[in-house]
C-alpha cells in the first residue's frame, strides 16, 4: 500500500500512522448521554468496503490526512489533509 | 466412514489407496433446521459437534461460504496455552487447554497436540516482574507457570541468541509447559467428522446474504443456495462478523477487522522444540513437525477485510526473527499470508445470546481463537441449547462495554489494534 500525501506525493506506508476510523464524532465534553459515549468509544462501523479513516504522515510533513479507502482491496479513493475535512460541512 | 488405524492404513496401502471414504457427507440444504450455524472454521465445527454429542441437538446446519476450514482455523501460527493474567480469561482458556490434552481421543482423530511448551521471554527487570506477577496469578489459579533464568532459556533454546550486548538481551522467561501446538486443519477435520456422524448438515459452497425476519426476530438465513429457516441462528464467522452483523442491520459494534500475517519457513532438522515470543517487539515463532519454522508477529494496523498484508510488517517480524535467531538468516521464506482478525475492544471475544432476537454471536477473538476451540464450542453450544450462557463464558458478554465491566488482559483500552 502506498499513500498520496497531499503535501509530499506518493510514499511508503511504513512513514504513516492509523489513527482509524474518521466517522466517529465525540459527544460535547459537557455531556452526560451514556448511550452516546458508550457508542463514541467501543461502537465501530467497521464495514468491508468503503472506510473514512484517519491517517497521519508521521515520517514525513506530519499532517494529519483523511483518506478514503478500501478494506477488501485496499484501493484508496481519496486523501485530503485533515483540516479540510473538519472544515466540510455536516460531518 | 473414514478410520485412520494402522490396521486401515496397510489394507489402503496394499490395495492402491483407492478404498479412503470421504470424511462427511456433502450435504444438501434443508428448508428447517434447529439451528443454523453461520461459518464452518473451528468454533462453529466445534460448536455444531458439542451440541449434538452434549446437548442432543442433531437437527443442525454449518454453513460456510467457502470450504469447510478454509478461514483462519485452516491456517494460523497454532499456538495453545492458557497462560493469562485475569481470571475469567484463566478459566476459560484453561478448560480449553483441559479439552486440548484429550481432544485427539474424543474426536478419534489425531490433532496432533503437542504440549512442548510456551514460554515468553524477558528482556528487562520490569518485564520479569510483570511475569512473576503473572506466572502467580496462573499459579494461584491451578494454572501451571514457571518463571526461568537466563540460564533455562539457553538451555531450552540452545540456538538463541544470548548475547548480552544484544539490543535485547534475554534476562529470563514465563514457561507454561503445558502449552504447545497442534495439527489446525486436523482440528477442523476432526469437528466436522464427529459432528457429521451424529447427523449435523455441513454445507459448504453456501454464503449467507441476508437474513429472514419476522419482526425483530431472526428466523434463518438468506444463502446463495437459498434460504433455510431455523430457530436459532448462531453466528461464528471471525474475521467477517463486522459484514454478517451488517447483512443483519447492525453498523456498530465493538469490534473492528484487521490483517494478521503469519509466515513458514523452509524446512529444517529441528532446531527450535518449543514455543517462544519475544518481549522485546512482537514475535512468536515455532517450528512445525515437518521442520518449518512458523512465526507471525503484530497485525498490519489498519482496517481490513483483504487477505494480505504489507510490507511493513513483514520487515518488522523478520527483523525481531534476526534479533534472536542471526544464525538462522540464511533460511528462506517459503510462504506468508493473511488472515482477517475480529479485534475486540478490550482484546477478549464476546460470546452472547443477541444482539438481536434469534440470534447467538460467538466473535471478537482477535488473534487468539485457535486454541480456545474446544471450550468456544462447548462453551457456545451450551449457550444455544439452554438459552443461557455457559457460567465460564458470562463474563464475555456484549454488555460489558455498557457495564465497565472490561476483560483487557494487556491493559491496553479501546484501540483494537493494540490488542
């Protein structure tokens, strides 16, 4: 497997780090739903298909990445640095 | 059927081996069954053999999409040892090392379970406290621990790198001699014959795509052989229980799938007898009766459901391989592969009635499932029989994420891949 870094071009896997799964959005610090921290720290997607996870390029630029990827084949759809991604709406 | 005496072995022999009957019936999908059991790898054989041989309930189905053991139970680095620190991972792995010691004789078939020890090595005072420590709990439990000096090490490991100057170098070790290896595919061959001849259908070639509902309720399963109704649905399909519980409407769960590599040397005379892992990385080696070194290390890291790793961890495992063993650098790699890992949250399976109505779900072994087959069978089969889990397995349960109630054996937290 190899990784685009948007900043750095095509590297090695072995320069990045999984953070995993990027769909997961933390309740309100304040919040006291048990149910939605329950879900925000054990429950997982976990699809075989299309995964939106976060990657960081830890041997290299150091940016945190957003990547599409496949994980029955491995073939990733897209990369964008992380900070774009959270500045999307509605994720 | 199939018996394998030396007795049968000479007729075979003399009469061209043309005589051998296939082990079980290829059988057909019937509309209804008691129970269905999703995934023909060792815990749904074992699970379908305990509950006919045990429980009495032969009306039962495995199916499987591909052939019978052709998932992780087909190929793993075959490991068994029961040598935990928590004490509900204790008691279930030890009985399963209890079933281990009389397998061959209760299935007549030789699994080939060869008790010639496992031990972790120690490379540092910490790590040898942290193994004391642990050697007792097992100790305190009935379990059998030894805790070895440096001079022990070499003496069962004679080849091994002792070194003091190593980046590594061993201090010492936590044996379990009880531990040790087995025959993996002959484990499967074994449940599935035993279960067969005590009627279970084992029905290979046969995908669930979906499942039949009514309500809530599960009532059976949509295969690509059609579909077949029971009145208890059992999953145990591993590596893939993320994609079953999806066809079932469930997207979130405690577990995610990862890639674990595993690699078989040539073969050499025997220069390694027992089981080992190395405490200063991740690496577990053996050598298998027909002389190849077996060994895997961490899994590769990322979500997958492919059956191949990468090249990072490959460098990994061998580099911690030359770490101990430099003299054995000129051995060639005959062959590496890939299996799909169920990584719970806290590094421990969960065995339960649910989530959903009809259903029982046996998963989250990340990579240690192999050896706990026997007690995952009889454990779950006990489970679907009478409807209320297995004292030994209670601790397992779904809820205790809920609960906090977490078994986390390396004290690691809810990062699967840490496990």
């Amino acid at each position: 497997m190899r990784i685009t870094c948007p900043h750095c071009g095509p590297r090695d896997l072995a320069e990045f780090y999984y953070w995993g799964d990027a769909t997961r959005t933390m309740p309100e610090l304040g919040s006291a739903d048990e149910a939605a921290w329950l879900a925000h720290v054990y429950d997982r997607p976990n699809p075989r298909g299309h995964h939106r996870e976060h990657w960081q390029h830890l041997g290299g630029c150091r940016a945190y990445l957003v990547v599409g990827r496949d994980t029955a084949t491995h073939e990733i759809f897209s990369i964008i640095f992380a900070r774009d991604a959270a500045r999307e709406p509605s994720k | 059927m199939a018996e394998y005496s030396a007795f049968q072995l000479l007729k075979h022999a003399l009469t061209g081996n043309t005589g051998w009957k296939q082990a079980w019936r290829k059988a057909e999908p019937k509309p209804e069954y008691d129970v269905v059991i999703i995934g023909g790898g060792g815990h749904g054989l074992a699970t379908a053999y305990y509950l006919a041989k045990e429980f009495g309930i032969t009306n039962v189905a495995v199916v499987e999409k591909s052939w019978l053991g052709s998932g992780n139970v087909g190929r793993n680095t075959t490991a068994i040892r029961s040598n935990y620190l928590l004490p509900e991972n204790q008691h279930f792995y030890e009985l399963s090392m209890k079933m281990w010691e009389t397998l061959s004789h209760e299935l007549n078939y030789n699994v080939m379970f060869s008790q010639r020890g496992v031990i972790n090595l120690g490379h540092n005072p910490a790590q040898m406290d942290a193994y004391a420590r642990r050697g007792n709990a097992m100790r305190l439990n009935g379990i059998d621990a030894e805790l070895f000096t440096r001079e022990e090490v070499e003496h069962i490991l004679p080849g091994i790198n002792m070194s003091r100057s190593a980046r590594f170098p061993i201090e010492g070790g936590l044996m379990q001699w009880r531990a040790g290896t087995a025959r993996h595919d002959a484990v499967a061959w074994g449940y599935a014959r035993g279960a067969d001849r005590r009627g279970v259908d084992l029905i290979e070639n046969c995908e669930v795509t979906g499942f039949l509902r009514d309500g809530e309720t599960i009532t059976g399963v949509k295969t690509v052989r059609g579909d077949i109704r029971a009145r208890k649905v059992a999953v145990a399909v591993a590596g893939s229980t993320g994609h079953v519980l999806n066809l079932a409407g469930i997207n979130r769960f405690p577990i995610e799938s990862h890639v674990l590599q595993a690699f078989v040397s040539e073969a050499l005379k025997p220069v390694i007898n027992t089981v080992a892992t190395f405490g200063g990385g991740h690496l577990y080696f053996g050598q298998s009766d027909k002389g190849g070194l077996v060994f895997g290390g961490d899994i590769d890291g990322y979500n997958s459901y492919a059956s191949r790793g990468n090249l990072p961890v490959v460098e990994d495992v061998m580099s911690e391989f030359m770490a101990l063993f430099p003299n054995l650098g000129g051995v060639r790699l005959l062959r590496s592969w890939g299996g799909i890992m169920d990584m719970s949250m806290d590094g421990s399976p969960i065995i339960d009635i649910g989530p959903i109505p009809g259903m029982y779900l046996n998963c989250g072994w990340c990579y240690g499932g192999f050896k706990a087959t026997p007690a995952s069978g009889l454990c779950f089969a006990h489970t679907i029989a009478k409807d209320e889990p297995h004292p030994l397995i209670k601790p397992f349960a779904l809820d205790r994420f809920k609960t906090g109630r977490m078994i986390d054996d390396k004290g690691q937290g809810a990062t699967p891949r840490w496990h």
